[in-house]
C-alpha cells in the first residue's frame, strides 16, 4: 500500500475534518473531490476487500459531492474511475 494521504473534509465551517462515519452495517467516506483523493479510496477498498474475503456491494454504494459546485464532467470522472454511480 503506498503511502498517499487522505485529506478528509470539515462538514462546516467550525468543525474538524472528517474522514469517515461509521454505522453497524454501512461506512460513509469523506474525501476531496480529487482523481487522487478517489484513486487512494479505491486501493484502500481493494486492500479492504482482499484481507477481510468481503465484498464491498458497489451496485448498494453511492457518492455524493459537496459542495454542489463539483462539476458534472469532475463528477462522472471520479464515479468512473471508482466503479459508483
């Protein structure tokens, strides 16, 4: 695994990043809206997937960009390259 950084997301103004919240049966990732930031979330999954023999359910996934000025072409981008709507 390389050693790339994570750059998590403050949710507003006067909070502190937040990479990640977690439920008993889902996780909810915060990144940039970055090729890099996705590429590092998609080996971090692959790594996930390989050393727990789960699976992650992409047809279930979904991302969501915040804030909305995110572009459409940005957008379907990053979607591509990860494998989620």
């Amino acid at each position: 695994m390389s050693h790339e950084t994570w750059n998590p997301i403050s949710l507003s103004k006067h909070d502190s990043p937040t990479s990640y919240l977690a439920f008993a049966d889902g996780l909810i990732l915060f990144a940039e809206a970055l090729l890099e930031q996705v590429m590092l979330i998609k080996n971090i999954m692959k790594f996930f997937c390989r050393t727990s023999n789960q699976k992650i359910n992409l047809e279930k996934s979904r991302m969501c960009f915040f804030p909305k000025n995110v572009g459409v072409p940005q957008r379907n981008q990053l979607s591509v390259e990860i494998g989620i709507q």
